[in-house]
C-alpha cells in the first residue's frame, strides 16, 4: 500500500460515494474501484460495506481511515517545512476569521505582510468564532481569529489583540438626548432591540442575553440574526438598537448609527488570533504571527 493509495482510500471516505471521489480526484471510477480492490486484498480484509449509491466504512476501515488522515497530514506537513526550507517563504495561507474581525483587523496586516513576502498569498475563510474554530479543526486553515467573551477558554495557542466593551448602537434617527451618552443596563428594557444570536447543537446563545437575565434584565426583543451586517442594516433603519462589541461597526457605515456607552454592563469582548499548538505552522504563518506583536 502506498501513500497515493491512501489518499484515493481517505477521499472515498470523505465522499461516501466512489463516483463522487472519482470525479474529485480527477480519475475514472473502474480505476479507482480497482485501487480499492487491491488494499483490501492487501490487508485481507473488507474496508467498505458498499450499497448500490454508497459506501460506508468497515470496522477495520475506520481504524485504517483514522492512521491514514494522521499519515497523510504528517506527510503534508513535512512536504511543506521542506520546501520553504529550500525555497524560502512562500506559498499560501490560510486564515478563519470572522467577518467583522477581518473588517477591522485583517486588510492592512496583509498587505503590509504581501509587500513584504510577495510570494505568499492568502485565502480567507469566514464564518461565526465556532464555525472558524472547527475550520482550525478539520484542518481548513493554520490560523484563526476569533471574537469571544473574554472568560472563554479555548485549547489553541493564542495571542490576545484586543479587548473591548459591548456598547449600544442606535438610530442616529431616533429622537434621543444627544447630552446621555451613557445609559445603564435596566434602561435597556425601554428600548426595541435587535438581537443577535448564534445557533449550536443545544439551541440559540447569546452572552448578552445570558448577561440579561442573571441581571434581571427584561429585553425588548423585535428582532433576532446570526449575521452583524444584517443588523446594523436593521438598525440604521430605525428598526431598533443593537447590544454588540464597539468594533464590529467597521463592516458597516457609521452614518446612520451612533454609539452609546453602557456604564454595568459586565461583558468585554476578546478578539484573538489563535492557532494548533500540536501542528507545526508553516513559515509564513509564524512570521504572520509576529505582525501582531
């Protein structure tokens, strides 16, 4: 068995379907078929059970399916070290973040870093923090940055870029008392709030709205998103204010939206850049590391 074996062997597993992992890998599906065939009558054993639109692994294939993945990543990443220790710095890299993180964060490091190391190029993952760490799981990317409530903990390497409270952000058409910059947490039950919200295995979350309720705060829900942008586009409406940390304006206009300060309210928000302690990082992600010291 070798290592192309392995990696047509993992692809058929990943797609569940030998049609679909043919077309992925570019070959016929009697080909591949064909390699199949040959492990398992290598290991003297079956890897597949095959139904007539898929495959389904074996007991023996998730144990040869668990060692292949775990090959085939050290093989990528010593290929990589090698190369840009021959080559010098070059490549791509790979970066989760969210959307309002990269707004904010992103745009100048990376081209400071391009100009710098013009052989390096960038592909930039988005989703929510959770969504992004699971892409550092799977392996999507090297590096992350992720906005969370500050006492999270997280089981990456990491470096903390910033720190910031949750402000309100309001219609600048609203009629509001332009000498009250600042209100408190219980005056949020009179103000129509736009909510945003994520969803995981156990339901909607919030740490604001947790925050809420351990207060006694009763919100004044009009409305609920998983995305900043759409509720910033709510807000400037005139549909309701938001509760979200001070910089994830900077994916939308500031124009139709004002800033007031909350004096108790007991969230900071924590952006950082995070990264697997357990897998060796390519060059161009350790000296992308230190543009944030």
């Amino acid at each position: 068995m070798d290592i192309r074996q392995l990696r047509y062997f993992v692809t058929v597993s990943n797609e569940g379907q030998i049609t679909r992992a043919a077309k992925k890998l570019n070959m016929a599906q009697p080909p591949l078929s064909q390699q199949l065939k040959l492990i398992e009558e290598e290991l003297g054993t079956s890897l597949f059970i095959r139904n007539s639109r898929s495959v389904e692994l074996t007991e023996a294939g998730i144990l040869l399916y668990q060692r292949a993945v775990s090959i085939l990543n050290q093989i990528d990443d010593t290929v990589m070290e090698v190369k840009e220790t021959g080559d010098g710095l070059r490549g791509q890299l790979s970066i989760g973040t969210a959307k309002t993180v990269a707004a904010a964060y992103l745009p100048e490091k990376i081209q400071a870093f391009h100009s710098q190391y013009p052989l390096v190029t960038f592909r930039i993952e988005d989703g929510h923090p959770h969504e992004v760490v699971k892409f550092l799981e799977d392996r999507l990317v090297e590096l992350a940055f992720v906005r969370f409530v500050s006492d999270l903990s997280l089981d990456y390497a990491s470096k903390t870029l910033h720190v910031e409270p949750y402000v309100l952000f309001i219609p600048s058409k609203w009629e509001w008392d332009t000498s009250r910059t600042s209100i408190r947490m219980k005056d949020l039950e009179d103000i129509p709030l736009v909510m945003f919200v994520r969803e995981n295995k156990y339901g909607k979350y919030t740490a604001f709205h947790d925050a809420c309720i351990k207060l006694g705060v009763k919100t004044n829900i009009v409305c609920e998103s998983h995305d900043a942008g759409i509720i910033f586009s709510f807000v400037a409406a005139g549909m309701g204010a938001a509760v979200l940390p001070r910089s994830t304006l900077a994916i939308h206009t500031s124009d139709n939206i004002k800033i007031v300060e909350i004096e108790d309210c007991p969230l900071q928000n924590k952006i950082s850049l995070i990264w697997d302690k357990n897998r060796p990082l390519s060059k161009g992600a350790q000296r992308f590391i230190e543009y944030f010291d």
